[in-house]
C-alpha cells in the first residue's frame, strides 16, 4: 500500500528570488566575478582585533556569553546603542533599542508585528530584495512611496499602509540618497496618517561625496519627538554588517518602547535571543572606537572601486545601459536604454559567461522590471570589476 502524499510546502514559497542564493554561491567561486551582492571585501575583516575581544569576553563573563540571553538583547548593550545613537534632541534610552541578529531580523520581526495577511505596505522604488523576501510569507500588497513628486502625494501613500518602508541612504538597490526636504516631508506625513515609517541604514556610514544628511529618526526628534524618550513613528535599523563585519549578526532596531516590546515578543518565536559572544564583542568594538577606526579605510576603499566600475562601465556597457553615479553605499543601478533588453536573460547569460548581476525583476514585487540591473563594486578590486563589465558586456552581446 502507498504511502499518503505529504502535504505541499507553504504556497508562498513558490513566489522567492533565487538571486540571493546564487549570488552568496557565486561568492565562493573564483571562476564567476560577482557583481550582485552586497558583500564587503574580507580585505577590510579587523581580523586580530575580533579575535582578542572574543577571547577577552569568553574569559571575563562566560556565564553571560556562552549562556542564554535577554530576548530584547545585553542590557549593557542596549544602553550603549541608546546613548551612541542619542543626539541633544534625540534622548533614547535602553527601552528605544532592540538588539537583533542583523537587519534582516528587525525586517522580518516588523513584518510579524505589523502586516496582517494582505495589507498594503508603502516602500521606496525599487525595493531591497532582502525586504521583500522577509515579508513574503505575509502576502503583502506594495504602492510605491518614493521617488515622490509632492507631501500630498507621501501622505496618500503612506495613508491605511501598514508602514513605509525606506533606505534613505544610498538605497538599495538603486544608490539614491534622499534630500533633506524629502525626508523632512516623509516624516511630516508619517505623522499627519499615524503610520510607522521604518528607515532602514545599512549604509550610512558608506558616504564618498557630499556631507551625511539627518535620519529621519533625528527629524522626527527635531519636531519635538525626542523628550523624555523616543516615542514617535520612525522605526529606525541599523547594523554592524558594514561597519564592522556580517559575520556578527549584530544589528539594532530603535522605535518607541510599545514597538520594541511589540517587537521582542515576536522574537521570542524566531531564535528566542541572539548570540551572547557577538553581542559582547559588538559592545567591546563601540567602546573602543573599532568602527570609527575601519570607516575611513572603507570609505577610501570602495569610493575608488566605485569609480573604477563606473570607468569600466562606460567603456564598455555605455551603449545598452544608463545610470547615475551614487554618492555613497555598495551599487549602481543601470537601466537598459533598450525596452528589449531583458535583465532576466542577461542574468542567467551573465552566469554563464562567468559574471553573476541582479536583475531589476528582484527588486520589483510582481517581478515585472525586466530593464533595471544592480552592479556591487565593494567585493572586488579594479581589474576584476573591468574583467566582470567585459564579461556581462559580452553577455549582453549574445541577446542581440
């Protein structure tokens, strides 16, 4: 007699990106120049350092790192983000802050607490594929938030959306960097519709041209927000995976206390609390200055590799592609000049001459962008960025 089938996977599965799994592959393939992710240059890893801050924390307090821990995370390490991220308008306290295993985390644990099955979700466009793959299982519906022409037209995306969604901040995917009177007109319409507006900051620290412009978190405070305690409607992510390294798995989420309480209880059914070690070392790193002291090595670093992408760019894809140069973060995006030119295809084509991009379909919900495309410059040095260009040049070539 035949077994009974098993019963099928959750359908929201069968709507995923594979471009995050192939991108983290291609990275451990010397023969594919990856183009695609997100990924910092190992390069820049304070390898000696993190090595003695684990061994100092596993001997000086093994009980707390090798333990179980707070689901909200350390609280010394809360305290320490509340005052790093505080400013004179902007008094966070430990309450404001949750500890979580990367942004990723905080995005997930936001679509846990706020998206009911179906609900509308506002978001910049296009949008960080790792968003859209978080909130998946909860079938949301997007509209567009930015690029926003006017604040009536912020406020009637924003209105009956469960949040917006934004990185103001050399976005991804697109490396825009949102002007200051776009922010200040974000958060004036988060708070005329009641609706959270979650800024998202991987990259913040990334910026090659121009002066850092205010977080939102800091307008929201300049509005009056900020005293006694943070209790407005920016929910602000941020984490060490560019500042510091990934491999952590530190990031933060600072919000109102309702939300972060909100927050900690959906936690407590994902990993129940994060790694005590990382925490420890993420606290030992902010006292002594560690990301402070990476930042500009960093920034000089991936501000001449971002240049040397756009020279190998022009050279060789300027015909098929334009694209704006970003002042700051990981990408360019490109748009193909030609509507026939299906992103897609070049995706599978560039794979196979040895160079692995994202297409715009990853960014896009219905997966409907076939013209958009991603390029990182952080992984990888002048001539291999020129070697990745002639290869997806020559993979545009055979598509026609």
């Amino acid at each position: 007699m035949a077994a009974p089938a098993r019963p099928p996977f959750a359908a929201w599965l069968g709507g995923g990106n594979d471009v995050t799994a192939a991108f983290l592959a291609a990275a451990g393939r010397p023969d594919i120049v990856n183009l695609a992710g997100g990924l910092p240059d190992p390069a820049l890893f304070p390898v000696e350092d993190l090595a003695r801050l684990a061994a100092a924390a596993v001997r000086e307090r093994p009980a707390e790192v090798l333990g179980y821990g707070p689901v909200a995370g350390m609280a010394d390490l809360r305290a320490a983000l509340a005052a790093r991220l505080s400013t004179p308008a902007l008094r966070l306290s430990a309450a404001n802050v949750l500890v979580v295993s990367g942004g990723m985390q905080g995005l997930d644990l936001l679509g846990k607490v706020l998206i009911e099955e179906g609900a509308s979700v506002a978001a910049q466009w296009p949008t960080y594929l790792g968003a859209l793959d978080a909130w998946r299982p909860r079938r949301p519906r997007y509209r567009p938030l930015l690029p926003a022409t006017d604040p009536a037209g912020l406020a009637a995306a924003l209105a009956g959306a469960a949040f917006g969604y934004v990185v103001p901040n050399f976005s991804n995917p697109t490396g825009r960097l949102v002007p200051e009177g776009e922010r200040r007109a974000l958060v004036a319409a988060a708070r005329a519709t009641g609706t959270w507006l979650v800024e998202d900051d991987p990259y913040g620290s990334l910026g090659y041209d121009g002066p850092a412009l205010p977080r939102l978190l800091d307008l929201d405070a300049g509005e009056g927000a900020g005293a006694g305690g943070y209790e407005g409607p920016v929910v602000y992510l941020g984490t060490l995976s560019k500042l510091v390294v990934p491999g952590l798995r530190v990031g933060w989420v600072v919000a109102a206390p309702a939300m972060i309480a909100a927050l900690a209880r959906a936690r407590q059914g994902s990993d129940m609390c994060g790694a005590g070690l990382s925490q420890a070392m993420a606290l030992a790193a902010f006292a002594e200055g560690l990301p402070e002291r990476l930042a500009p090595r960093a920034v000089a670093l991936y501000r001449g590799r971002r240049d040397a992408l756009l020279a190998a760019m022009a050279a060789g894809l300027g015909g098929r592609f334009a694209w704006e140069v970003p002042a700051g973060g990981m990408f360019v995006w490109a748009r193909a000049r030609d509507a026939g030119l299906d992103t897609d295809r070049l995706f599978h084509a560039g794979l196979a001459a040895g160079v692995c991009i994202t297409p715009g379909s990853a960014f896009d919900p219905a997966g409907r962008d076939r013209g958009g495309l991603r390029l990182n410059f952080t992984l990888n040095p002048p001539d291999r960025l020129a070697e990745g260009v002639r290869r997806l040049a020559a993979a545009a070539a055979t598509l026609g």
